[in-house]
C-alpha cells in the first residue's frame, strides 16, 4: 500500500543543504496499522508530507496505492485520507456538517453512499452534538473528531495521521483510539500514525517504525522494539534511549 | 471546474456572511473606492479637453475595457496573491491533500461577492463610453476580444505573482506592482507615458495588449509611438504565450514547495 525506496529530501538552508530524509526505504502492506515515531525534526513529517504529494522527493522512489504521490497528487487524494492535529482542514467559520457537504461535493463522493457513511461516523466519533455548530466554537477534541470524520467521508484505502492526539485530554484520547482500532479491524484501512505520545503507539500499532536524523532506525512489532533495551520495562525508557543512542 | 469554484466562493461567501457588519462595509467600501477612481478621471478632464492626444470618452473606453477585465480577475482571481499567507500558516497543505487543483482552492480562497460592485461600475463607464464615442461598427468585434484578451492577461499576471510567491516568501508585497500597478497602468492612454516604458510594457510584459493596441483600432487611431498595424491584432497571441509561462512558473513554484516544518 505505501512503498518507500531510498527515498530523500534535502532542503537548502542558507547555502547549507539539510537532508530532512535520507535513503528511505519500508513497506507498509494493506491492512497494517503502523506507527511512526521520532523527535522532533527527525524526519516525520517530511516522510508524510512526501506520501501524500505535497513534498516531491529529491531523490529515490515513493508508491502509494501504486501511485507517484508528487505526481498524482489529486488522483491520489481520492484514495487517502490525511490529519494533521497541528491544524484543521475544516472551514473556520462555517457548521460542521457545510465542510462534511461542501467535502462531499469535492470529492464526488455519491449522496447516497455519503449519507450512510455520514451517518456511521456522526455515530462512531459522536459528533451528533454539534453538527450545527461552526468549526471555530468547537473544542479541540470535538475538531479533532470533526478532522478525522472529514478525512473518512470518501472512504480511503490508506489514512495518515499526523500527531492526532496533541493536546487532548485523556478522554477525548481514549475515543479517538477505539475508533482508530475499529476502523483499521472492521473495515481494514492501512493506518501509519506519527505521535508523540506513546499510548498511542502502546494501544494502538502492531508494527512501529523509528527514524532519526532523516533514516529509518528501527522497524519492528512493539515486542521488537521492547526488546532493544531489556533492561528498560516501559515504553518510554525504551524510546528515550533509542532517541538518544543509549541503549 | 466553474461547479467546483462556484461551489468555493459560496462557501466563502456564505462564511464572510457569518460577520454581518464587516461584510456591509467592505461592500459600502468597494463601491467608494470604485467611484474615486472615475473621478479622477473626470477632474482630469475638467480641466483640460485632451489627455495626451485622447478626448475623455477615449479614455473612459480605455479605463473601461481595462478595468472590466482587471476587476473580474480581481473578483475571481486575486486571492491567489495571498499565497505566501498560506504557504507560511501550513494551511496550503491542507489544500494539496484534497482532489482539486490548488490554483482553483487558492483562486476561490475568501472569495467576496462585494467586488462586484467594481466590475458594475467599469461596465457602466465602458458602456457610457461605447455609446458617446462615434465608433465603426465593423470595428466592435474586438471590444469582447480586447476584453477577453484582458481576462487572460491579468489571470496570468496574478498567477505568476502567486507563482514567484513560492520564492519570495517573505515579501508578497514586491508581487503586487505585477499585478495592481499593471491594473493602474493600464487605466490611462499609453500616450501618457514614456516610450521606454511602453515599449517595456508592449514587448516584456504584454500589457499593450490588454486595452492600448486592440483599442487604437476599435477608435481608429494611429499609434503616436508609430508601432505597424498588425500589433494591434497580436492580442490573444500575447495572452496565449503570458498564460503558458505563467502556468509553467505555477508548476515549477508547486514542485518546489517546501512547506513548513510540522
């Protein structure tokens, strides 16, 4: 579903060159649920940015849903579904359910179809409540559910999160993740998730992968990953000392 | 592509209705700016009965015919300058992740019916000035086609700015003097101005061709800078070759879109 081959992307940064990403290569198959982690200005975003076209690779081979993202960028969208938790693709000023419409209309999605899959989401993330209410009133936990529905609507095959849980609460956390989980077991949508927080990663992703400084540093089950530091038993003991190379 | 824009701007215009008061007053505003810009003009005027060698109603059909297809542009169009806005919040990602063009998103972005006010009053001033000037009417067909030819031009001018925007993150502003000083430029006979200047303008950047050449035949004129007849026809072919490279500029400007760093 998401192929990588030595993928890279540097930027030039006041002469100097930056290589964000460096010789990149994993697999995602259909179905997985995958996490991507690493610190800040790793490399994550730009590995995403790069799946779904908005970034074009310096070099090396990107294939998602057998598609050259920079190049197939709009045929593309029809088939992935993208949130980024630092900002929303929904309209500010307008209800709710005018994006989930005016959505509809952008991505083609039939009305009828779109009407049984609104209905199913409104259910699932319970947004029943404020459906009415515009983008701008809404807590971040009820936006965020409001993101996730709007990436769903046209039923993607791959869905790629960017940091979907910052700055929620504990509760608001736990929901978005059972549904995260039933999305990925009932209708099989391939899922790779970025995120800071390790339950996250704990509760939710079969495989992670790691990157540092632009490459991939560990790809792996959670057991895997577990077991790079044995004499750590939690999570975030083993991932510090990966990030930092102490393990 | 029209149902996907339109659908855009009324989204747009439906979420600019959600400040009521603002809204009323950039549509009182629009139509006072529009009014001062004609009388300027009509001082001009009464004060002197030629501009450079035009009578008023020769110019009114100048200001007419530019403005009408600069103010559409400006309506449908413009908001593409606000790129660098976007470029620096992150919010053209989330443009580029949905199937619809960005130049469509970006084009459409904000969009606010208020300017229409604007393009009402060139159409008034084209239409005073078609119907007080004395003109051939087997000369008239280009009229549509200088204003088409207009549409085209400034598209591409303001697509380009959006275009170099990707360079010049920083300062948005240098692109305006593309695009509103090539709208005030074009408003006055190009008699007014200096030959280097024009001739800049007819051979770099082919705003000649907005109003200047195809209106010297539609009034039966000889070029005071002394440029052969056929010029005055080479309208579209200077809107053809400006729309391809601004369309070339736009893809070299996506493909090197850096976005920001979350």
């Amino acid at each position: 579903m998401i192929e990588l081959n030595d993928v890279g992307r540097a930027f030039k940064v006041k002469r100097a060159v930056v290589h964000a990403v460096r010789d990149l290569s994993f697999t995602v198959a259909p179905g997985e649920f995958v996490g991507y982690l690493g610190p800040n200005g790793a490399g994550k975003s730009t590995t995403i940015k790069m799946l779904c076209g908005i970034l074009t690779p310096t070099s090396g081979r990107v294939r998602v849903a057998g598609l050259d993202p920079s190049r197939r960028r709009t045929t593309l969208a029809r088939r992935i579904g993208v949130v980024f938790g630092q900002r929303t693709t929904l309209w500010w000023d307008l209800p709710l359910g005018d994006s989930f419409d005016l959505i509809r209309l952008l991505y083609k999605v039939d009305r009828k179809v779109f009407r049984v899959r609104l209905d199913e989401l409104t259910q699932t993330l319970d947004l029943g409540g404020f459906l009415r209410t515009p983008v701008r009133q809404l807590s971040l936990g009820q936006r965020m559910r409001g993101d996730l529905a709007a990436a769903l609507l046209h039923a993607p095959d791959v869905l790629v999160l960017d940091e979907p849980t910052i700055g929620l609460d504990v509760v608001s956390k736990a929901s978005i993740r059972t549904f995260l989980r039933r999305l990925n077991a009932e209708q099989g949508t391939t899922v790779l998730l970025t995120t800071h927080d390790l339950g996250d990663i704990e509760r939710l992703c079969r495989r992670v992968m790691v990157i540092d400084h632009g490459r991939l540093g560990f790809d792996g089950t959670l057991d895997d990953l577990m077991a790079t530091a044995p004499e750590h038993s939690s999570i975030e003991d083993v991932v510090t000392a990966l990030y930092t190379g102490t393990g | 592509m029209v149902r996907t824009y339109a659908l855009l701007a009324w989204t747009w215009t439906r979420a600019a209705m959600a400040y009521p008061a603002s809204f009323a007053i950039m549509t009182v505003l629009g139509l006072a700016v529009a009014g001062m810009d004609v009388a300027v003009i009509l001082i001009v005027f009464a004060n002197t009965t030629t501009l450079a060698g035009f009578s008023r109603d020769e110019t009114l059909f100048l200001y007419g015919t530019a403005n009408l297809a600069f103010c559409l542009c400006d309506m449908f169009v413009s908001n593409i300058d606000r790129i660098s806005q976007h470029i620096k919040a992150g919010t053209l990602d989330t443009m580029l992740i949905r199937p619809v063009s960005p130049w469509l998103q970006l084009a459409a972005d904000r969009f606010l019916p208020t300017r229409i006010g604007r393009i009402a009053q060139a159409a008034v001033v084209l239409g005073y000035a078609l119907s007080a000037l004395d003109l051939d009417p087997g000369r008239l067909w280009m009229v549509p086609v200088m204003i088409a030819c207009g549409i085209v031009i400034f598209t591409a001018l303001w697509t380009l700015a959006g275009a170099l925007q990707f360079v010049l993150v920083d300062a948005p502003e240098v692109t305006s003097a593309f695009t509103y000083g090539t709208g005030q430029l074009t408003q006055y006979p190009f008699s007014i101005y200096g030959r280097e200047l024009v001739r800049g303008v007819t051979y770099v950047l082919p705003l000649a061709f907005v109003n200047w050449q195809p209106a010297l035949y539609v009034l039966d004129r000889d070029d005071p800078f002394g440029t052969p007849e056929f010029m005055r026809f080479l309208g579209p072919v200077a809107a053809l070759v400006l729309a391809l490279l601004a369309a070339l500029a736009w893809r070299q400007g996506l493909r090197h879109y850096r976005s920001t760093g979350s």
